[in-house]
C-alpha cells in the first residue's frame, strides 16, 4: 500500500513539472495524484466533495489553458497560418526549454501571419499576442494548479 502513496506523490510532482512543460498533461495527473491520495485514505480527510472541487478546478484550467492562447491570438487578427505557426513553433520551442516554449510560439505565429498576409506590422502584433496568450494561460493554470493543491492539503491537515 505505500507504493500506491510514493504513486501518487508521483503523479502530482510530474503534474506540477507538466504545468510548466505543455507535452506533458499536467492538470489531470496532478488531479489524479489526489484523486489517488484521497481514495488510499478512503476519503477520510478528504471528502468526495472536496475532490469534486478540486476536479471542477482542473476542469476550468484545461478550459483556461486552451480559450486564452486562441483569444488573444484571434484578437490581433491572426490567421489559420499563424495559429498552426504558433502551434508548431511552441513544439519546436519545448526542446529549448520554458523560455523556447513562448518564444517559440510567438516567432512561429508571426512566421505563420507573415506567410499569410505578407504583412510585418500584423505579424508582430500577432506574434506578441501569442507570446502573451501563452504567458496568460500559463500563470492561470499555476494558480488553479496552486489553488488545487491548497484546497487539498487544508482539508488534508486541518
């Protein structure tokens, strides 16, 4: 029974890291981490509603995490080019690291819009919203995530 305690620590440590890097499903194995712990304890100290809680939080940063980068892209005006710019430049961006991860996003955007409209004033404007969408979905999702992660440990502890 301990192994399935060291896998749930498991599994909301690799969560808290795939909040940060997008490859990695950050939220749901973080939820499912607590999920885990609360069943071991048989929801002794956390109830089924304060998961319910917890899951409708997880819920509302995946929500977060996808509408914020597509708004402010859609915004500036970006086109089909630059949303799949973004998108490929974010992956091109995850093997520099964080910082390669909005970088990555905000150049291939604008590549992507340049591509498309051929215009450099839209395509720094859409670049910069990119790089912004992702920086805006990601502080979002850390604190939903820290949000989480408090409400579990206060009913946990107290």
């Amino acid at each position: 029974m301990d192994w399935l305690w060291l896998l749930a620590a498991i599994l909301v440590l690799v969560g808290i890291a795939g909040s940060i890097l997008p490859m990695l499903p950050g939220i749901p194995l973080v939820f499912a981490g607590l999920l885990m712990a609360a069943w071991l304890d048989g929801f002794a100290k956390v109830s089924v509603f304060t998961i319910v809680i917890i899951g409708l939080i997880a819920l509302l940063a995946l929500i977060v995490e996808f509408v914020a980068s597509f708004i402010t892209v859609k915004k500036a005006g970006a086109s089909q080019y630059a949303l799949w710019g973004a998108a490929i430049g974010g992956l091109v961006g995850f093997f520099v690291g964080p910082f390669g991860l909005i970088i990555g996003t905000a150049v291939g955007a604008a590549i992507g819009e340049l591509l498309a409209k051929k215009e450099t004033s839209q395509a720094t404007a859409v670049g910069i919203a990119a790089g912004l969408g992702f920086v805006i979905a990601l502080v979002a999702k850390v604190v939903l995530l820290v949000t989480m992660l408090a409400i579990f440990a206060y009913a946990y502890y107290v």
